[in-house]
C-alpha cells in the first residue's frame, strides 16, 4: 500500500491532525507568552451551512379554494414596530434589518454603506458593540445602538446625562449584549495596532491601546441591575425601547433574565450567526441552532405573556444565517417579529466570502483598515445595492404574503409551513406533511 493511500485513509477515519498540531502551537504560545490571551486557533464567518438544519427543508404553505389568495395588486402591510409596550415604540417601514457589526471589525466605509443602504430602504442598522461611528450615525434615521460589556461609546460612569445629550432623538433603540452565536462567554480583544484615531474616539479608548471586552458585565449581576439602568436610560432618552440581544444557548433561562429586566425586544442569535473573528472552538460547537431557537423562543414568549403581535407583547427579532426571501417568510411563520441580517447584507455591499475576516487582509475593504482595501468600496453605490438587496427581496415577501392570503407579514403562523423531514418535524414543531402518526400531523 503506498504512503498516500494511506494517508487519505487516515484522513478518512479521523481528520483532526490538523487540529492537535494547533494545538501543539497553541501550548507553545502559551509557554512563550503566558502574560497574552490566548483563546486559540481564529475563525470568521458562520459554521458551513451543511452541519445546520436547512430552511429549504420547510415548506410554505399558499392559499387556493377554501382560504383565497389576494389579488396582485392587493396591498400588503410590511411595518414592524419594536417594542410597542414602550412609551415611544420604534417603527420600521419593513421587518428586515442590519444587525450589529461594530466599527472596528468592519472598516468606515462598510459600515457608511450599510447605514445608508439600510435607510434608503427605510430600515434600521444595529451598531455592534463599538461605540458610535459619527457617520454611521447621520447617515441613518433608524439607528439601534448595542452595549456590549467594554461599555465602548458609554464608558463605565453610570451618568448617562452626556450619552443622551449627544444621541437623544437619533438613537431610536438601545439593547444590551449578552453574547452572539458565535462567541458568547469569552473576551473579545481588538489589537493595538488596529485602534485608530477614528475607532478609539468611537470605543471611548486611547489610541493604539488593545481594546478588550471582558467576558461579561463586571457591574451588572442580577435583572434589577440591568433594569435600574435600563430605567435611566428610558428616562434619559425619552421612552425608547430598551432590549437585550443573546445568543441561542439557555434560551428560555436567559429570556426570562430579559424579561425580568424590563426587555422591550429581544435579538436571538442562533448558530449559524457570522462573526468576524472567533475562536474556533467557540464557533465551531456553541449555540442551538437557528430554526430551533426560534422555535423554542416563540412558545416560550407565547407561555409568557407576550404573543406574536398582542399589543403589550416583546418583539423577537431573529438572527443568524437568514438569507433570502424565502427564509424570512418561513422565519416570520415560526414567530419572529422581525429579521436582522449580517452576512447578506454584507454580500450586498460586496463581501466575496473570502473568510479571511480576522486577517486584516479583507480583499472587499470590509472587514480590514488597510486603506488601499477599503479604498476600493463606494459607499453611495454598495449602499443602493443593499437598498435593492432589501427592496427586491421585500417585494417577493409580498408576493408571497398574498399568495397565502394575508395582508400582512406579521400574519404568518404555523399553519402556512409544513415539512416533509419527520427530524425537522420534531426539531421546531412544524406540522409534519407526511401521514406518520407518531409525527405532528397538521391536521390534529
């Protein structure tokens, strides 16, 4: 047998070599330099698509005799409002949105162009948990901020007095992180090298000092400490909506913690969710799944209180590897109020999937500060692709909305899917299609 059969049928029967001599260099680094953080071998992007469960495995369901579709021409209500329990609910003209991608891990003029992208679309942009990009800012009407546990853009004084006087009226939502997807439980550390003049007035940091953001809150604990501050800051900014994004792990425990805080909305980031730089062993084996999240997420809320659409109700937004118009109509069906996009908006300003976030090499210009890449992106063309990116795939949401006969996105239920795949079936509690009867059959 020759040395290369044999090769290839090791790899056939355990592929990890490649791992345990990460791992032998990661023990070296860690000998060499004990005083650095070491979270291992880096990754960026979302797990391959192939390891999750697939939304082309749901099926929608359109109307035909005994429930009508609407004419062509009927109209179709997109609006999301988030938080419409708060004294000033947040209205969007469509349900879709631009998730949180902090100044930092993308470049300025990725990020200028998704702003502007999302509100000629007449949508959001989240900020991620950089602080705030001033021309992020006023390119947007519709600007969630993100508060992240290095507090960057409202550092660690509990005076919000100045936050407010600088952002009132323009930042219409602000929620708290507890994790995302692809790395909850850990530190993140952004390199000296990488904090430029620009991102260390943004992070509220001095210039070429590593950036670090601990594992969690150091002075936030219980739900009253999150809901005192959370009571500040409504008072301070006059009733926005106050929320809490949190990756898809102890759903409902962390949900309740939410609720107890006073939450408004809730961003749920299930596996599948991007990131730009994560350890592997983070992304690679943490977070339930999107589709189940969602699932679990929407009967918990139900169980709650806080029904899909009831006036005092919680919005749920969800995140983490949505891409096209039919996943987000099949998304709505499983009980989200809304969707916040990372990845296609990312693709709409002309990300190429390179994978190579974490380099500083981005050859897009989107995730690097090497100015003769970033260079290479105009803001006022990437940002009407991604209006377009959202215009066109609303347009087929509305199509389809009327095919099932609603008038309204925030219409879908369950009963507009089924599945064929007994496994996804009994994942997320979708009607089964089949005849089985140890299966959730649709008709019961």
């Amino acid at each position: 047998m020759n040395e290369e059969l044999k090769k290839s049928i090791a790899a056939s029967i355990e592929n990890t070599r490649f791992d345990i001599l990460q791992m032998i260099e990661l023990g070296r680094q860690l000998i060499d330099y004990p005083d650095e953080i070491h979270h291992g071998p880096v990754v960026s992007m979302g797990v391959p698509k192939d390891t999750l469960p697939r939304w082309d495995d749901i099926q929608i369901l359109t109307a035909q005799l005994h429930k009508k579709p609407l004419m062509d021409d009927a109209p179709v209500d997109t609006q999301l409002v988030i938080g419409p329990r708060a004294q000033k609910p947040f209205v969007l003209d469509i349900p879709l949105l631009v998730g949180d991608m902090s100044y930092g891990a993308l470049s300025k003029r990725a990020k200028q162009a998704l702003s502007k992208g999302a509100d000629l679309a007449g949508t959001a942009i989240c900020s991620g948990e950089g602080g705030i990009l001033g021309d992020e800012l006023e390119l947007n009407q519709s600007y969630m901020f993100e508060l992240g546990s290095a507090r960057n853009g409202l550092k660690k004084n509990n005076d919000l007095s100045q936050f407010a006087k600088d952002f009132k009226g323009k930042v219409k939502a602000f929620h708290f992180k507890g994790g995302q997807a692809a790395k909850t439980g850990t530190g993140g550390h952004l390199p000296g090298g990488k904090v430029t003049e620009e991102i260390a007035k943004a992070r509220q940091i001095e210039v070429g000092k590593d950036a670090i953001s601990p594992s969690t809150f150091a002075d936030f604990h219980t739900p009253r400490d999150f809901a005192d501050f959370a009571d500040q800051i409504r008072d301070q900014m006059g009733g926005i909506p106050i929320g809490f994004k949190i990756s898809a792990n102890h759903i409902e425990d962390d949900m309740r913690f939410a609720l107890d805080a006073g939450a408004d909305y809730i961003i749920l980031d299930g596996r599948g969710g991007s990131t730009g730089a994560a350890p592997g062993i983070f992304r690679d084996h943490i977070s339930v799944p999107t589709i189940a999240a969602l699932a679990r997420a929407r009967k918990f809320l139900d169980a709650a209180g806080h029904e899909k659409g009831a006036k005092n109700s919680v919005t749920l937004i969800i995140t983490g590897g949505l891409r096209i118009p039919s996943d987000f109509i099949k998304a709505l069906a499983l009980g989200a109020d809304g969707i916040a996009l990372a990845n296609s908006a990312l693709q709409s300003i002309g990300c190429t999937g390179a994978r190579i976030c974490y380099s500083g090499d981005c050859p897009a210009g989107i995730a690097t500060h090497a100015q003769h890449l970033v260079n290479k992106i105009d803001v006022d063309a990437r940002a009407r692709d991604l209006a377009l990116f959202f215009t066109g795939s609303v347009h087929l949401m509305k199509i389809m909305t009327r095919a099932c006969g609603h008038h309204s996105l925030r219409e879908f239920t369950r009963d507009d899917i089924c599945t064929w795949k007994a496994e996804m079936s009994r994942l997320a509690g979708i009607p089964y299609a089949g005849v089985d009867p140890s299966i959730s059959d649709r008709r019961n």
